[in-house]
C-alpha cells in the first residue's frame, strides 16, 4: 500500500460519533446534584464552573470558532455555564435538561432552547452559532481527537433531545409523557398508568457483499446520492429477524443475489439519519456471494455494479474527502464569524444523476461512515490480517 494511503487510513480508521469521552456516572446523584444548584440563586451560580450545559435550537448544537482565523479551520462545542442558562429560562425548563456525562469533576448537560431564548446564545463576537450534526460530521478533521469527541458529545446529545421531542405521549393512554431521572427516560403522567418509556434503537445491518472468486465487491446507488457515488447494500432489521436473516433478505430483495457466509466488521451509532428515526445503529458485515447475477430493485436501488478491488482503489478519493472537510470547516467559521447562513454552506451538491462508469469521477461515502470503512478494509486488506480472506 502507498504510504500517503496508509496515512489516510491510519487518520480516518475511528467511526464518527464513537468513543463519547464522558463518563456516566451515577445518574441519580447527578440528578440530585442539579437540583440542588437550581435551588441556589442566579447570584449565588455566577462562579459555578462544574456544570456545563450545552443549547439546541431543532436539533442544532451551539458551536464556536475557537481561533481567528483557525488554520487548519475548526470548531468546538460552546458549553454554557448554567448561570447564564438560569438567567434566560425558568427552572421548569431546566428540568427538561439531558444528562450526557462527566468529565472529571464537570457534570454536562443538554438542552433545546425556545427560539427567542437560544437567539441569545448567537454572537459573532463570540463566533457562536447553531449548526447541524451532519454539516459538523463533514467538517470534521478525522484525525483531529478533540473535534471527534466534541461530534461524539454532539451526537448522543442530539439523539436523546430529538427522542424527547418525539416522545411526547404515552403510547399506551395517551397522557403526556414527563421526564424521569437524568433525562434518559420518560414516565406516563397518569397515575393509573405510569408506563415508562425509554429511548429505543434502531438497527441497521450495512453490508459489502464480495465475490471471493473474481475478487470484486458490489457497490449500489440510490437515487438521492450525491452525483456519482456509489456505497453499500444497507436495510433496517425487522421485528422477528436476526442480523444475519435481516442481510440475507435485504441483499436479496435489492440486487437477488445469495450469500452463503458473512464477518462482522465493526458498529456506528447514527444520529444523522431520518427525524423519525433519532437512534440508529449501523451494524457493519462483509457478505460473501454465492451467486454473482445482479437483479436491481428499480425501487429501492438505482443501479448495482461489480468493481475490481483496482476500480475500488480509484474510488476512494482522499483528496475530495479533504477537500470537502476543509471547506465545509470554513464555513462553518463563517458562520460563526457572522456569515449569512444560506449561503455557500456545504460543497456543491448535484443529485439524481446516474452514476458513470468513469472511475475517475466516482467515489465513495467519506470516512464519517462506516460504509467508507467497510470499503476501504477490503480494497486494502493487509495479506497478513483477518482480512486476508476477504
């Protein structure tokens, strides 16, 4: 393997929104802990740094640009003290708050903001803005850990506040749902019911089907990828399936091809996907062929192909990769300077074009996905790995 790739791989080899670097500690204490400094007045918070509390506007977190200009451009989290929170919101707010961990002896917190209350956390002096998970998961440097763990923190944040959001009821008598405990859980508020509720995940098998023989793997698109990139067979597992019968249907469904063997890879929690469904797991396998003939599902699928390991080597384009890193980070420094929103925000996006054959201009999903890493794993699988079988 060429070294410059082997440096991308080493850097790009961790999963977006994994490795949390908060600890949950005791969920009950760090409860009671909250409440006793929400009994406490705004004069007497004003020096308390062990809570941190991180705003949401629909879902978006608050970031900042922490240098002038950065190089390379980055951003952060902009934690709030919870004296500036109590000045803005009454404590029954503040109730709604989500426990997402310590870090040492600092308990951190998050919170959707009303709109006219989070319009106060907005600065360009400060270079604070609300941006979305996704645009911050593209602007991220995959070897920068301070930026990983602040979209890890992120992440879990927005899976939790967007279930809360959804969750408003009691899907069994329909009274209003209240939160329970540190924000993990929520509670019926009929007392003849009290059924709890809890955050569910949604798993999602995502597979590289391979055919050992002819050394290829399949590659798919759907209709709503970017222009020319092509990815993984994926599918949601449904209720009574394992995560083997969920592949074996899913690749069968969508290009009628039948596997015979397949090796776990590794997991991603997703917080990007669709509104309804806020907790994803991405479950990674490799899904070894038995039959080689590709029927595509028009429905699900607008094309399926078989690439050469070489063709899949051509199309894992670190250079774009970077490229849209560095410049969606740009942005988003913009933004945070003051830059209007609308404009200029994510690299130029074409949709609905059929992808070409012409390798050069076709890729793959970036490194914030487990598919890129799937891909990437066996176009250079190391003779001497597990993999050497792929």
């Amino acid at each position: 393997m060429e070294d410059n790739t082997k440096k991308h791989l080493s850097n790009w080899r961790n999963h977006a929104f994994s490795a949390n670097p908060l600890t949950v500690l005791d969920r009950n204490s760090s409860l009671a802990r909250l409440r006793s400094f929400l009994c406490k007045t705004p004069e007497q918070l004003k020096d308390e740094q062990t809570v941190l509390i991180l705003p949401f506007l629909h879902s978006k977190p608050l970031v900042l640009s922490p240098s002038s200009p950065p190089s390379p451009p980055t951003w952060r989290l902009a934690w709030q003290s919870l004296y500036k929170c109590v000045q803005l919101v009454d404590h029954n707010l503040l109730s709604n708050m989500v426990y997402l961990g310590h870090r040492g002896d600092t308990m951190h917190w998050a919170l959707d903001f009303p709109t006219e209350k989070a319009a106060e956390f907005v600065s360009s002096t400060q270079k604070t803005i609300f941006v979305d998970v996704r645009r911050l998961m593209i602007g991220t440097d995959p070897s920068h850990e301070v930026g990983m763990a602040d979209l890890s923190i992120a992440g879990q944040a927005k899976a939790l506040l967007e279930w809360h959001d959804q969750v408003q009821f009691c899907c069994k008598c329909g009274t209003k749902a209240l939160f329970k405990e540190d924000g993990r859980k929520k509670q019926c508020g009929n007392n003849m019911c009290k059924r709890n509720l809890f955050p569910r995940i949604d798993a999602v098998v995502i597979m590289l089907v391979i055919d050992k023989v002819n050394n290829r793997a399949l590659l798919a698109r759907q209709s709503q990828f970017l222009s020319h990139m092509w990815s993984c067979l994926a599918g949601f597992i449904e209720p009574g399936e394992s995560l083997e019968e969920a592949m074996k249907r899913e690749i069968w469904e969508e290009v009628g091809i039948e596997i015979n063997e397949a090796v776990y890879h590794s997991s991603q929690p997703w917080p990007v996907g669709p509104v309804s469904m806020p907790c994803q797991l991405m479950v990674g396998f490799f899904a070894f062929a038995k039959s080689f003939e590709i029927l595509v599902d028009q429905i699900e699928l607008e094309d399926a192909q078989w690439f050469s390991r070489e063709e899949v080597k051509k199309m894992l384009d670190y250079s774009r990769y970077k490229k849209d890193q560095k410049k969606t980070a740009f942005r988003i420094n913009q933004l945070c300077a003051g830059a209007e929103m609308g404009k200029g925000s994510l690299p130029d996006i074409k949709r609905n074009i059929k992808g070409s054959r012409e390798l050069t201009s076709m890729f793959v999903p970036g490194p914030y996905a487990i598919a890129h890493h799937l891909i990437s794993s066996w176009a250079y699988c190391n003779q001497n790995s597990l993999l050497s079988k792929l």
